[in-house]
C-alpha cells in the first residue's frame, strides 16, 4: 500500500493513533501476547510491540501496511470487535460519526484528495 494510506501519519512512518488502539484492543480482547500478535501479524513480537507504542512508537514501511491491515481486521472479527462483524450480524454499514476526525480525514487524503480544516468564523 502507497502513502497517502489512512493507516499511517506519514510515508514510511508510525501508525496513526486509531490503528495502534485497534491493535491493543484486539490483543487485549483476545489475551493474546505480542508473541502471538507478532505470529499473526508475520512480523517479530518486538517490532508489533514497538509500532504499537504510544510514546515514541516505531515506524513501518508502507509496503507492510497492507498485510497488517489484513491480519488485524482478520483478528477484530475473530474477537468479534470489528465493523464487518457488526456488518454480518445485520448492525449495516458504520455510520460517519463512529470515525474520529482524524480517520475521516485520513481516508479522504488516501482517495487522493487534499484535506484542509479551519476554524469558522
């Protein structure tokens, strides 16, 4: 996956905030060590780890954000946490006041769009 992605901050860069919580929730909801996240994510336990970090997390190459984005939406439906699993079960197609800002805008930017906000007024 190229940059702009809705994934990650920059190019080759750390992971937006959204996707480093989405990561420890799943291992949270499925008690899973960075061991086992690291096995699904094909990536070493200490690299899934360091990306994840709230202070100072590590960068990822864009190349790898799309097979990690896979893995981790395979795992949000595994432990019933994810969008698409609301989706099958009849819950429908998320509404856009379940994106943070930044998500929003994330996505926008990857459809190729430049993205400004100011204040009103």
């Amino acid at each position: 996956m190229s940059f702009p992605n809705p994934y990650q901050v920059e190019a080759n860069g750390e992971l937006t905030p959204a996707v480093r919580k989405r990561i420890h929730a799943v291992r949270d909801k499925l008690g899973y060590s960075w061991a086992d996240l690291g096995y699904e994510f094909d990536f070493s336990n200490t690299f899934v780890h360091g990306i994840s970090r709230e202070q100072d997390p590590q960068r990822i190459r864009s190349k790898h954000i799309e097979s990690l984005i896979q893995s981790l939406e395979g795992l949000e439906v595994k432990a019933g946490i994810a969008k698409v699993a609301a989706e099958e079960a009849g819950g429908g197609k998320a509404s856009v006041s379940e994106f943070s800002l930044e998500e929003l805008v994330n996505a926008i930017a990857a459809k190729g769009f430049a993205v400004t906000i100011s204040p009103k007024g």
